[in-house]
C-alpha cells in the first residue's frame, strides 16, 4: 500500500525493494492517482499498480 497523493516510480521500486516481489501496489489515497511512471515502473518489477476500483475488480475475477 501507498498512501501518496501520486506515487512516483521511485515510491514503487522502494516498496519493491522493502518487501521483495509483490503482485500489487494499492494507491490507498481516495484523492490521488499513480503517475504513469509509477504505472510503468511496476509493469517493468512485474506487479500492478492500482486504485480502489481496479483492486477490488481484480478481487472478484481471481
């Protein structure tokens, strides 16, 4: 989880590396959104980088 407004690419790979491979990064800030380098970052790590809506339709399909 990322509480930043606009988590950047740089907030992604720090998360990547405190935690090791995740599948998801979750921007939990309702006013914010990722920036499309945050988005591209965790495409390159192999993970998703997502809002509420995108999480919990990504919940119902796994």
């Amino acid at each position: 989880m990322i509480a930043d407004y606009e988590p950047t690419a740089d907030a992604v790979r720090t998360l990547w590396e405190q935690f090791g491979p995740i599948d998801i990064v979750w921007n939990i800030n309702p006013n914010g959104s990722p920036s499309p380098e945050a988005i591209d970052a965790g495409q390159e790590l192999g993970c998703e980088v997502m809002k509420w809506d995108e999480l919990r339709e990504y919940l119902r399909t796994a």
